[in-house]
C-alpha cells in the first residue's frame, strides 16, 4: 500500500511532497521487504529526491537501493545509447554517472569563476553521488595546493584512495606531494604504483626518473633511462630529459671535482690518491657531458621546432668537453707526473 500511495503521488497526481511521505514509510514496510526489495529506495531517488535537486537525498537512497538487492530487476527498463538497463546495479549507475556529470561540471565553472567555497560544496555533493570517480579528489586536492595546503591536499588523495585503491592519478598526486617535502622514497613507491595502475604510464615514468636522480641512485638512474627510451624511442621531451639527466650528472661531479683540483694546487706535495680522484672525476664529466650533447642532439632532431633550450644544452656541454679536453684533464695529467703519479 505505501509504496503503491507513493508512486501513484509521484506519477499520477504530480505531489512530490506525499510521494516522499509514503515513499519513506514504503522504506520501512513489510510490504516492500526492507532486507531484500530496492523498490522504495529507488523511486525516492530517482522520482522524488532528483526532481527536488536534493542529491545529498538522491546518493544516500540510491546508496541503500544497491545495498538492499542490486540484481533485483527495474520496474522500467530503459536503455542508454544501445545498453540496456534492466537492474537496480545498472541504473543505480547510470543516474550516478548522469548526475555527477552535471554536478561536477557546475563544481569547475564555479572553480573558473573563483567561488572556490561553493566549488568545494559541490564536489563534496559528487564524492557522494559517484564516490570512485577520480576526479573528485584530484580536483578538491588542487584546491587545496593551490593555497599551499599540502596536509589537505594529502587527505582528499588517501580519501580517494579509499574509495579506488587503483587510482594512477591520486597515486601520483601524494607522490607530486611527498616530492615537495623531499620524502624521495615514499614519492617513488607512489609514483611505482601510479605507473602499475596507470594506462599511460609515460609522464609518471619521467618524474620517476629524476626521483632516482635526486636520490643519488645514479645507476638505476641510468638503467631506467634505457628502459624508458626502448619504450618510447620517438619521444623528443624523453631525450631531452635523459641529456638532462646526463647533464646534471656532469655537473655534479664537475662541482667536486674543480674543488679538490684547486686543492691539489695549493699543496706543497699533492696527494697521489686525490691526483687520481681529481683525474678519474675529469674523465667521468667529459664522458657524462658527451653523453649529454648526443641525447640533445637525438631530442633536437625529433624535435619538430627549433628548440633554444636544447641548443643552448648542446652547447653547454660541448664547452664542458672543451674545457676537460683543454684545460683540466692536461693540467691533472702534468701535477701527476711532476708528482711521479702513473694515470691509466
């Protein structure tokens, strides 16, 4: 009887305010077998809650029809495209997907038009109505990095996690989070289980790259380079990073080595072992800078537009090889053999 007064205040006599009335007492019926009978709480939604634009309503009812019986078939079949949708579980997705488009959508023109409070209110309305849906939290979590809150930003990603533990996105994102406070192995772990779950793991693979570099794990570094240029030889922003990668390394070793060089001139008698450190590290920066220029150089040819980046790279690492070739490797080689110091 009550669910039979509701549907019929609902369709026939057009009262949305009696239909929710006898619809919340259907709920509860013995008539309508609140264990097992999704009836009820499917009409609440989808005839009175949605209608009345109440979707906090709509995803708690639509979240205890699925509950009660989602193999339970539909009263009204219908078809989306060329689907058909003929149980609670089907159009319990089909009006969350149709809703939360709608809601989400109005969440980023709000975002545009810089109402961000009411933005966030809408997006906490679409976690409800379609809970996986990524780009909730992606979104209210760039809200929040967006003022610099990394502890909120780092919440609603864990709170999308819970909700889709194979998230590529929000696993990148808490790694994108973790990287901003230099905690290099936990980005890695994240930016690993971004890739496994990601269907284009390409760009998580180049961040991934230079957390190995910044790490100092300069021989993994290297050998995930490889890996990733076997996966992507066409990739010109690829190349330019791995130059990059090499670039940084030549650096980093030039750095110390000019340092302990100039040691060795103010000494009276110059160490054998730093003479042969100083000699090692100028080879190991000429080779890194080699390495450098050629992958510039295989990034410039991809390249479909001059880049002035990339030759302005080449060109610093040619002046690099220049001066190990000129300069530093001739002069360590002759403080060596003053100090009767044999170099390979």
């Amino acid at each position: 009887m009550e669910y039979r007064s509701a549907t019929t205040a609902a369709r026939s006599e057009k009262n949305l305010k009696r239909a929710e009335e006898w619809g919340i007492k259907a709920l509860e019926s013995p008539e309508c077998d609140p264990v097992n009978d999704a009836r009820a709480p499917y009409f609440l939604a989808t005839e009175v809650y949605l209608k009345q634009k109440n979707y906090i309503k709509v995803a708690e009812m639509l979240d205890i029809a699925e509950k009660r019986n989602s193999e339970q078939l539909l009263e009204s079949p219908f078809k989306l495209g060329d689907t058909p949708v003929t149980t609670i579980a089907e159009g319990v997705l089909a009006y969350r997907d149709q809703e939360w488009v709608k809601i989400f959508n109005n969440a980023v023109e709000l975002i545009q038009r810089e109402k961000i409070d009411d933005a966030k209110k809408q997006i906490e309305i679409a976690i409800l109505l379609h809970p996986s849906k990524g780009e909730n939290y992606s979104t209210l979590a760039a809200i929040h990095l967006e003022n610099q809150d990394l502890d909120a930003a780092l919440i609603t990603a864990n709170r999308g996690l819970g909700a889709d533990n194979t998230n590529s996105m929000l696993y990148q994102l808490k790694a994108d989070i973790w990287l901003q406070r230099d905690e290099l192995e936990s980005a890695r772990d994240l930016y690993l289980k971004s890739i496994e779950y990601s269907d284009d793991p390409g760009p998580v693979m180049r961040k991934l790259l230079f957390v190995y570099i910044d790490m100092g794990d300069n021989e993994k570094a290297i050998d995930y380079s490889n890996e990733l240029l076997n996966k992507y030889p066409n990739d010109a922003n690829l190349y330019y990073n791995v130059g990059v990668l090499y670039q940084r390394l030549a650096k980093d070793i030039q750095v110390r080595s000019k340092d302990n060089f100039n040691r060795l001139n103010e000494m009276d008698i110059p160490s054998g072992l730093l003479i042969t450190q100083v000699y090692s590290d100028f080879r190991k920066v000429r080779n890194y800078a080699n390495n450098a220029k050629d992958y510039f150089y295989e990034a410039s040819d991809l390249e479909k537009d001059e880049n002035l980046d990339t030759n302005h790279a080449i060109s610093e690492m040619k002046s690099a090889m220049n001066q190990m070739d000129d300069i530093f490797i001739p002069s360590i080689r002759k403080i060596a053999n003053l100090a009767g110091v044999e170099l390979d």
